[in-house]
C-alpha cells in the first residue's frame, strides 16, 4: 500500500525493508500458525508472527522484525507482551524469502 514503510534498525543505521505480497503473507502465516498452534497447547512459549520487532542489541542499537518467531518458555515466562519491541533474541526465527 502506499505510504507504508517498514524499517529496520541495524547497529544504529536505518534500512528500509520492501513489502511483501499475499503469497508471501501465505507461507508465513502457514509457517507460524501450525507449530504456534502446538506450542500454545503445550504452554511451551510464545509465537509472534506479523513483524513483531526484536532489540537484538543497544549501544548502537539494532532492531529487527521476523516473519515468524518463536521464544521458547523459560524466557517467555519472563516477557510481558505490550505493543513495544521485545528486548531479546528469540529462539527460532522463520523468514520467508521473496
């Protein structure tokens, strides 16, 4: 759509990052929401999909958003979910390629 952006901060530096299209919005949501399903049964962590924004490091700063992601339950048990970035590296991270 017009007008959108999505960014991502690596070591301080802003990149931008092209949209993606339906298929690709597709094979992501596939890719997230069979295992997410399983772990949400089991309470073995958490599941994010849609961009969620990850601070993998400070002092520069870099911030980058996964198609899907998941964090296992030890350190999800310590995440409070809010409509910030989260500030850890997540398990297992899943990228679709276009």
């Amino acid at each position: 759509p017009s007008g959108e952006r999505r960014l991502e901060l690596v070591e301080g530096q802003l990149y931008e990052m092209p949209l993606e299209g339906g298929r690709h919005g597709n094979v992501a949501a596939n890719i997230g929401s069979r295992p997410g399903i399983r772990i949400e049964e089991t309470g073995a962590g958490l599941t994010l999909a849609g961009g969620a924004g990850f601070i993998l490091q400070r002092a520069p700063d870099t911030v980058r958003a996964s198609d899907c992601a998941f964090v296992s339950k030890i350190p999800a048990t310590i995440v409070e979910l809010t409509d910030d970035y989260l500030e850890m590296a997540p398990n297992l991270v899943v990228e679709v390629v276009s």
